[in-house]
C-alpha cells in the first residue's frame, strides 16, 4: 500500500502527523540508547540533533552558528539554552520544556571571542546540571563543540566522549510520522519539477530555475529551501554541485537537486532533462545512469546491505577518476530526516568494507551519475526510498525512468533536425 498524501494542515476529521507522538517518539529513542551507554548525559549543539530532543526550531539563520545547545541526562528531561527570546517563546509556548528552556549564549562560532567569558559560562551550566543529578563524573557525550567550549568542559573536569554516534544511530530508523513528512517534503518537490519543466525552454538562466523552484516550494508551506543545485551544459562534467547565472540553449543536458525543509524534514531529489532535443551520447548515459539506479532500487528490502548495493555501482575508474574517494558521492546512498546526509551511506568508498544492514524504517536517496561520451555532458538522476517490512516504496515521484525533453518544439521542416541527425546529435524530436 502506498505511503498517503497529505494536505499540510493538522484537521480533526483524518489522522495524519501526529506532533505529539512525533515529539515522544524521538525523545523516547535517544533516551533509550543513551541508558545503554557509556555516558551520563548527551550534550548537542547540532540544530538538527537539538530539534530531534526538544521539538524547537528558531529559523535557518541559526543553523550554522552551534549557538543552541541542550543537555540530556540518564533519567532525565533534555534541558534547552537559547538565544533569551526564544527562550521566553519556548516557556510559553512549548509545555513539553516549560522552564526547562532558559536563556544561554555561546560563542556563535566565533563572532564572541575567547576572552569575552561565554565558554566558561556555558561549561558552568552543564557542570551544574551534572552535579545536581551525580553525573559529574561520568562521560559527557557531545555531537559538534567550539574548541574553546570543549577546553572550558574539561577544565571542570568533565570528560568528553563521542556522542555523535548516539544520535546518528537514533536517527536511522524513522518514525510513522518521521515518514509522513519526508514523504510530504518531496510531494512539494514534485509539484516544483513540474513547475520547472514547463518552464524551461532556451534562455532560462540556472539561477533563474533556482527561484522558480523556491517559490513554488515555500507557496506550497516550505521552512527552508536549503539548495537548489541547478547545472547545465559543459557545467556537467565534472559535476560543480552550485549553480549559476548560465543560459540554457537547445541540446543542453540539464540536472537539478531540489534540498529542502518540511518541519525539519528535508528532501535530496535529482532529475534530468535535455532541452529541445537529445543527443545520442546524452541519451546513452541517462539510460545507463537509470540501469545503475534501478538495480540499487531492486535490493533495497530488510535484511540486504549497503555492501550489496555498492558493489553493483561501477568502479571509479570505469567512469574517469582514479579511486574511490576523487569520485565520491557520485555513485552514492545516504540517509535522509532532519539533515540531507544521515545514515546509512552508500558508497564504494566504505561500504565494501563497512557494511550496514537494511532494516524497515529506513529512510534513504540512491543517486547515480554517467558521463557521455561526448566528453562534457552527463545523466544524474536520485530518488528516495522508504524502507518497508516486506520492501520498500519509492516517494521521489516525477517522472524519470526516460530521459525528458523540455523546451520548444524542433520542427523537420526548418531542417535543424536532419542536419543534427546527420552529425549525429539529435535523437527525437519532442512537444511540450
């Protein structure tokens, strides 16, 4: 049975996100892994792992700043510092954090300086709570930290181990609702496909694609549109991963990858066109990238391994780089929730040798490339898999088991289409 699909309202009268049960469920996880650790509480500064704890979220504009930070401790309720604001909002309006959401300032990676004091500041905060609760002496798991932060941390004699690994491994298997919103996250995403491919035609610039792809996903109820990748021409090999100001022109391969946030839940969506024709070469990769990425797809069930799907995927030499690791993330899987890149990954870089079991509640993207044999063009094509007990579904739903054309229509009778043919570039023509 197919995943539903939504309307992104909360209504009375069908059942679908839950934000309660949401908000339970992840706690819940991250509490039972930690109470089988090592540690005697969990310390974040990584937003998304700060959102999974404590269920808030202030804007993007603090994302790379490692200013919010929240405690968990064995046998407790996480404990959130924030900018004093929005410390003030969560007391209002957040009851599952009450007064246990409090005014806190870090460093904001940098901007305060060493010897302004907010290191040793936060570091007090965290040995307080610890002490309260006799866990002073036990192992602090901390996921992403400030030099300084950590300096301060051990100067009060806490010892810092890793806590990254805890709540990578709380985020792998996906919740009900987790599932539902990564599906509706990419429901948008088709809508802005179709958006973008009626509008392309010779003369879009790249950057011009990227706003129009913002706009129908933050209409259609968007937090974030973290990247729009949008790359064409001689721009797609190699694969730069940024757009730019370039015009699009008949015979251009063109490829996107559509990165957004639906509460938290992000989206990592390649599709590839050509525009008012295809060219034999371009042709012949796309169906080549689409064959490697089906028979990823075909194994994705409980109980395979990311080993099994890297294997399959060519090595880097077959496709022009010298190892592994100069082609990484071309042949590539990873995990998707409240980040682009979570696990498991897939790779030929580690997988082979570092095996991950399939388990259902996986969320994972498989992406593919090919380069043509022209020597500049190139396919790439990525889709989102859920895994389920007995298989999986795919929820990236616009079209792309064929190459698409977009753009005007070539007719014969201006000759432009035999003349290709005869060189050897042209393989159909196509109305939009």
């Amino acid at each position: 049975m197919a995943l539903p699909t939504y309307g992104t309202m909360a209504v009375d009268w069908e059942n679908r996100v839950d934000f309660e049960r949401l908000r339970r469920e992840r706690l819940a996880r991250a509490k039972a892994l930690l109470a089988k650790s090592e540690m005697g509480a969990l310390l974040c500064f990584d937003m998304n792992n700060v959102r999974y704890l404590t269920a808030t979220h202030i804007g993007t504009w603090a994302q790379d700043k490692a200013n919010r930070f929240t405690l968990l401790p064995q046998n407790g309720e996480p404990i959130l510092w924030d900018f004093g604001s929005a410390a003030r909002h969560h007391q209002l309006h957040c009851p599952w954090l009450g007064e246990r959401s409090r005014a806190g300032i870090s460093m904001l990676r940098g901007a305060i300086t060493p010897e302004m004091g907010r290191a040793e500041d936060v570091a007090r905060k965290i040995r307080v709570e610890l002490e309260m609760r006799d866990l002073h002496n036990e192992p602090l798991g901390v996921d992403i930290i400030e030099p300084p932060v950590l300096f301060a941390l051990q100067k009060e004699g806490i010892r810092i181990v890793d806590g990254q690994a805890l709540m990578s491994e709380a985020r792998v298997i996906k919740t009900q609702d987790e599932i539902t919103l990564l599906n509706m996250a990419a429901t948008m995403v088709d809508a802005a496909y179709d958006e973008l491919y009626r509008a392309m035609k010779p003369g879009l610039r790249e950057n011009e694609a990227v706003g129009l792809v913002s706009k129908v996903l933050y209409d259609l109820g968007s937090e974030y549109v973290e990247a729009v990748n949008a790359i064409s021409g001689e721009r797609c090999n190699p694969h730069p991963h940024v757009f730019s100001d370039r015009i699009l022109r008949p015979g251009d391969p063109v490829y996107y990858d559509v990165l957004h946030s639906y509460m938290g839940y992000r989206t990592c969506y390649y599709r590839c066109f050509t525009i008012g024709y295809a060219s034999h070469a371009m042709s012949d990769a796309y169906k080549r990238c689409r064959a490697y990425l089906d028979a990823a797809i075909e194994l994705v069930r409980p109980g395979r391994s990311t080993a099994e799907i890297a294997a399959i995927w060519p090595k880097a030499q077959e496709f022009g780089f010298p190892n592994e690791e100069a082609a990484f993330a071309l042949q590539y899987g990873h995990g998707v929730g409240l980040a682009i890149w979570e696990k498991p990954v897939v790779s030929r870089l580690v997988s082979l040798d570092h095996s991950c079991e399939i388990r259902p509640g996986m969320v994972f993207a498989l992406e593919t490339f090919w380069p043509s044999t022209d020597g500049w063009s190139a396919a790439r094509i990525e889709e989102e898999i859920v895994v389920t007990p007995s298989g999986h579904e795919v929820i990236t739903r616009f079209p792309a088991e064929e190459l698409l054309v977009a753009g005007r229509h070539y007719f014969t009778m201006s000759g432009a289409l035999p003349a290709l043919r005869e060189t050897g570039q042209a393989t159909e023509e196509v109305e939009v």
